[in-house]
C-alpha cells in the first residue's frame, strides 16, 4: 500500500529496488489517477523535466492524484538504463500499487517521448491482462516499436 502525500519524492519498491515517485495530490477527491513518465534518461530526462511537471500540474489542478515516478538509474531510482524494457515493468507495478491504494480510480497513461514509449508499452501489458487504461496520452513520441 502506497502512503499518497505531497511532500516530494517518495521511495516504492520497484521490481530492481527503490523506485523513487512524486506524487501531485489534487485538492478535492481525485478524478482518477495519472501516471506522468518523463524523456530519455540519458538524455537528463527526470520527473522534474518541464513537460511532465507542467503535465502533472494541469492534471492535478484537473482534479487528478498524479505520480511521476523516476525511470530506473534517476534521481533515487535503483537501477539502469533498460531501453523500455525494466522501465514498463517498473510502471507496471507502479500501476498495480495505485490501483491497490485507490482502488476503483480510472487510470490515465501520459508520457513525453521517451516516457510515452514506455507509456505504450505500459498500456499495451495492461490491455492484455484484461485491465485496460481509461485513457493514454503520448506527447512527443520518439521512433521506435512497442
């Protein structure tokens, strides 16, 4: 169970160690819950990039819980760099504790290049399992295949 406050960042077991994740909490009871993932990491991409936090605060201001976690080998994320591959499955279980601590939430996918390849992968896993995101939002996306 996740404890949702908006002190910074917090520390989640990930599926390779700590998975560090910002939450934006709206300021009434949410409308779902938004997963912002940020662009490449070797690139300096991190959950303080503009373009997430500019999309974690118009979704939050929006009403929505957000979570912006660090890709593997940010900030305080354990880890390294995985091409997408380590990445959807730490957003995966990011996605299965948000469902668990606020459970009955829509779910929203947003990311920015990089972040929305994974973010495809994410909701390609997430459909296949029969749990479908409410809805996706890719923003700048990279070339690549899911």
């Amino acid at each position: 169970m996740l404890e949702l406050r908006n002190s910074g960042a917090q520390l989640l077991d990930g599926p390779v160690g700590a998975m560090e994740v910002l939450f934006d909490l709206p300021k009434t009871t949410a409308l779902g819950v938004a997963v912002v993932a940020h662009p490449q990491p070797l690139l300096g991409g991190t959950a303080l990039h503009k373009v997430p936090q500019l999309l974690a605060r118009a979704l939050c201001d929006a009403g929505w819980l957000v979570a912006r976690p660090n890709f593997r080998g940010v900030g305080r994320s354990a880890g390294t760099h995985d091409a997408g591959e380590g990445e959807t499955d730490d957003l995966l279980a990011l996605c299965t504790a948000l469902r668990d601590t606020v459970p009955g939430q829509r779910l929203a996918l947003v990311g920015f290049s990089f972040g929305a390849y994974v973010q495809a992968r994410v909701a390609a896993h997430l459909a296949e399992r029969g749990v479908p995101a409410w809805r996706v939002v890719l923003a700048g996306m990279p070339f690549g295949e899911v």
